[in-house]
C-alpha cells in the first residue's frame, strides 16, 4: 500500500514538475506561443472589454508590419504589468500614438459615424457603424493569416481567438444583417453597400 502511494507521489511530482517546466521555459517557446501567453494573462488582469479596446490600438499599429512579434510580446508583457489602476493611463497612451501614427501615415481624419445612423440602435446598424470605423484605411490583402484573425474577429465584434466555426456562424449573421438588398432608402443603402464591401472581402481573404 505505502509503495502504491510512493510511486503515485513520484508521478504527480513529474507531471506538476513537466507543466511547471512548460510554463517558465520560455527558451524553448517560439515567439507566437510567447505572445498566446502573455496575451491571455493581460486578458484575465484587465478583462475582456478593457482588453479588446486597447488590442484594436494595437491591431492598426502592427498593421503596416507584415512581421513584427517583438511589437506583439512588448505591449502584452505591459499590459501584464500594468496595474489595474492604471490601465486609463496606459490606454490614453496608445490612443495619442495611434493617432499621431495614422497622421503620420496620411490617413483620413478620425472616423466620423454617417448622417443617418447615430441615433440608429438596431442591430444592423450597430454592424454597420462598427464595421466602417474599423475598417477605415485597412486594406486586408496586406495582411498577414494571423492579422486577418484578429482583424475579421474585430468586424464581428467577438473574441479574436474565437474558434473557426464561431467565425463562420458569426460571419454568416452580419452578412445578413448588413446586406444593402434589404434597405430601401438610398442613403442608408450607400453606407451599408460600403460596409458590406469592407466584411465581404475581409472573409474572402482570411478563409
């Protein structure tokens, strides 16, 4: 019975020891599975809304690189050790660089909600509203698979490690929702025809 209870010991100890071993051995880890970790550890401090809002800064500064995962690791590892408190600060923070980026890039003025559509709360137009403010100046064939993701993810408002068929199913109700047949007045159908135009090939690429 003792030698029973020894030997389940000793292998507990190896398994514990093992996944210890994963964990701290970041020698060993390649740069995408460094980024996966420290990406959910900011998640699970900051929460899921907080982090999403921050990561969409990120999103478009990491953007005009086709690789960069130092870019990645550096910001997740400073939102890991940025206090609760002090998130605002850090958020205000990216927000001015984001901006004075896109200035210094040529981009067009702040997104800017089309006449018609602010006081609009349906569901398609809340589709709409955030698919043309994400998706201004974005061009997704410039993209990497991995950018595409998160970029898409953006689009449809969910979890950018979302599974494949969430994306799909996700995907197949904002087509609908935005999809300019449905609208007859004419202004309106204009700003959903462009924000179709801006998912539709969004899909196309990443798939």
């Amino acid at each position: 019975m003792s030698f029973k209870l020894i030997a389940g010991a000793f292998i507990i100890i190896l398994i514990v020891g093992s996944v210890f071993d994963s964990k701290i051995d970041f020698n060993k880890k390649s740069d995408e599975e460094l980024i996966d970790f420290y990406r959910m550890k900011a998640m699970r401090i900051h929460g899921y809304d907080n982090f999403n809002k921050i990561e969409k800064l990120m999103s478009f500064k990491s953007l005009s690189k086709t690789k960069n995962p130092e870019l990645f690791l550096d910001f997740y590892k400073l939102l890991v050790n940025t206090k609760k408190d002090d998130f605002d600060d850090v958020y205000k923070k990216f927000k001015k660089e984001n901006d004075k980026k896109r200035s210094s890039e040529g981009s067009s003025k702040e997104w800017v909600c089309p006449e018609g559509l602010e006081g609009d709360t349906s569901d398609s137009a809340k589709h709409v509203k955030r698919i043309l403010e994400l998706s201004n100046d974005m061009d997704p064939s410039k993209m990497t698979k991995r950018q595409l993701k998160s970029y898409l993810c953006g689009l449809l408002d969910i979890d950018s490690i979302s599974t494949e068929a969430i994306i799909k199913a996700k995907y197949k109700i904002a087509i609908v929702l935005i999809h300019p047949d449905k609208i007859t007045d004419d202004a309106k159908n204009d700003v959903y025809t462009k924000a179709f135009q801006a998912l539709r090939p969004a899909w196309v690429a990443y798939r």
